[in-house]
C-alpha cells in the first residue's frame, strides 16, 4: 500500500479508472456540488476533499494499466465532470477572455490528458478515462465527450425538481456550467491551474497492490468515516476476480457478461427488492458483538464449504479467508461459487 497527497492531475497518466459496476451509482446533489464548488474557488480556503482509493489490477501484458475504484468514485467523477464544464466554458467565453487560438489549445490538451486515454496509431482515438459501471456509463461519456455542450443543451437541465429523473451527472454538469457563469474570470483561471496543475494538493490517492489487504486498511480509513463490510469486502473480492477472468478470455465481453452474473447472483440472493435488502442488513447481537445477517450467513458458509475454521480463524479473518478462496478459481469455478 501506497498513500501520498495528490493534485487532481494525478489523473495526467495514461491509465483506465474502472468504477466496479457492483458499487452504488452516482449520488451527489445540489449540495454536494455546491460545497466543493464554493471550497475549490475560494483562495483562502483548505481545499483538501479527502482519500481515493484505488487497487492496481493485473492488466495484460502490453495494455494500459488499469486500476478499480475503491473508494472516492463520487469525487472522482464530480471533479471530471467540473474539468469538462471548466473547459467548454473557457472555450464559450474565449474571446471575452482575449485567450487566443494557442491558449484554447493548450486548454484542450490539459483537459484530455486528464479525462481521456489515446489509444490506437496515428489517428488515435480518445477514449474516456474513467470506466463508469452500467448505471451511469452512458451519461458520464456524453458530458465528458462534450456533447452537452452542443447548442447549449445543459441549460436545460439547471434547476430541476428533486423527483426529476434526468441523471444526476448530468445535473452536476448543468450545475457547474451554470455556477461558472457567475465567477470572475480569475477565479476562472484558479479553478483551472487547480484541476490541470501539478501544485496545489486537495487529495490523498491511497493505493493499493493487488495483494494488499482491503479490509485491513479500510478498517483504518473507516475511523474517517469511510464504511465498508466484510459483506462488502467479500463481494468486491468475488466479482473483481470474475471481471479479471472475463477480461482476459474477452475483453469485448466484460460489462455485459459481469453484470447479468452479478444481478442473477447477488442481487437475485440478497437485495433483488427493499425487505429482502433489510433482511439481510439486520443486525443481530452474538455475545458482545453484532453481525448482520449477511455476515453471519457468509461466516457460516465459509465453515460449511471448510476453508474458515472456527478454531484458528477470527471473524475479522473472514475476508483474507475468502480471498484465499477465490485467488484460486478460474471462470466456471466462480460462477459455480
């Protein structure tokens, strides 16, 4: 494990970001963008927005690196998605600006060095760096791609009722176009050595080797309000290692294949409706502690199937049990677990 204070830029390397699709889908609102707007414009303000958690996958030999989000895909996400609103309005606004045809350039290059993956020969073809899972794949690439701001289609999208159903990437993207229109241009161009610039440090990218112990480290980072389950840990675990068998048999495949796994397994098993949900969240007392039920059902599990055993291992234990467990499964090995 490796953790050190980072400036978005971090991002500037040629890497893929995969938001695992069993995560929870994009949540910010008004609020959230609101407070992270006002704290990155303000000059006299500490402008540190907390950990990304990121985990080295094994890419193949010859590819791109990639790595999965752990934690941090809602900061992740809000500040691409601000970079992108940043840019477009640099270029609306250039003139009034007097940024000249080099100037807009240069904007553009910053921009897609962070937001985008060249891949391919001479005509390289941009790719969108970070990998959202199903739920919000399709509304992160059109308003990092930039198609939003065609004919001024995010105006649109300002102000919309709580119970609107329109993407809430696609929110943010209004939102900060909107708030944009309303800063000096010098805050502008703070914002902008922000998000593009080596310099100043509002994050701390904690990474981790594929080996590393998840639950271990989460369970310091959990003291900073950061919360994950063994249940949770033991998920990620299962279905990372099947995206990793899929994306090394075919890579053209992966989304398609891992998520009807997913929703006919998990979901199907555990939280296919809200009771079913609750049921298994419940919290239950065993001597001086308390497991949800998931927790006690996979505990139990891991006894019956004989790799937990009850008089060496302690239930903080479960994880690395199941870790071992799954390291060792192949494709059909883990769609039969």
């Amino acid at each position: 494990m490796r953790a050190e204070d980072k400036s978005f830029y971090f991002l500037a390397t040629p890497s893929y970001y995969d938001i695992p699709f069993f995560q929870r889908a994009y949540v910010w609102n008004e609020e959230n963008w609101s407070e992270l707007f006002n704290n990155l414009t303000s000059k006299n303000q500490n402008h540190f927005l907390g950990s990304i958690i990121l985990k080295n996958e094994l890419a193949a030999a010859g590819s791109v690196a990639r790595f999965s989000v752990i934690d941090g895909q809602q900061r992740l996400t809000t500040l691409s998605i601000l970079l992108r609103a940043c840019y477009d309005h640099i270029v609306k606004n250039a003139v009034s600006y007097n940024y000249d045809e080099s100037d807009v350039k240069t904007c553009k290059v910053q921009m897609e060095s962070i937001l985008f993956v060249p891949e391919g020969g001479i005509k390289k073809k941009l790719h969108v760096k970070i990998n959202h899972s199903h739920l919000d794949k399709k509304a992160f690439e059109s308003v990092i791609n930039g198609e939003l701001d065609t004919d001024d289609r995010w105006e649109k999208y300002i102000s919309l009722d709580d119970d609107d159903t329109t993407s809430s990437i696609i929110k943010a993207y209004a939102y900060f176009r909107d708030a944009l229109e309303d800063v000096s241009q010098e805050t502008i161009d703070y914002l902008w050595e922000l998000l593009t610039v080596d310099k100043i440090k509002f994050l701390v990218n904690i990474d981790l080797d594929v080996n590393d112990n998840e639950q271990a480290i989460f369970d310091t980072v959990n003291s900073a309000g950061v919360r994950l389950s063994s249940a949770d840990t033991i998920k990620n675990l299962l279905y990372q290692r099947y995206v990793e068998l899929l994306r090394a048999e075919d890579p053209t495949t992966v989304d398609e294949r891992a998520v009807s796994e997913y929703e006919e397994t998990w979901v199907d098993a555990l939280v296919s409706d809200e009771s079913m949900n609750a049921y298994w969240e419940t919290q239950r007392q065993y001597g001086r502690m308390k497991r949800s039920n998931i927790e006690t059902f996979l505990h139990a599990f891991a006894v019956v199937q004989g790799f937990f055993n009850p008089a060496e291992n302690n239930m903080v234990d479960l994880p690395q049990e199941y870790r071992k467990k799954i390291s060792r499964m192949d494709i059909s090995s883990v769609e039969f677990f």
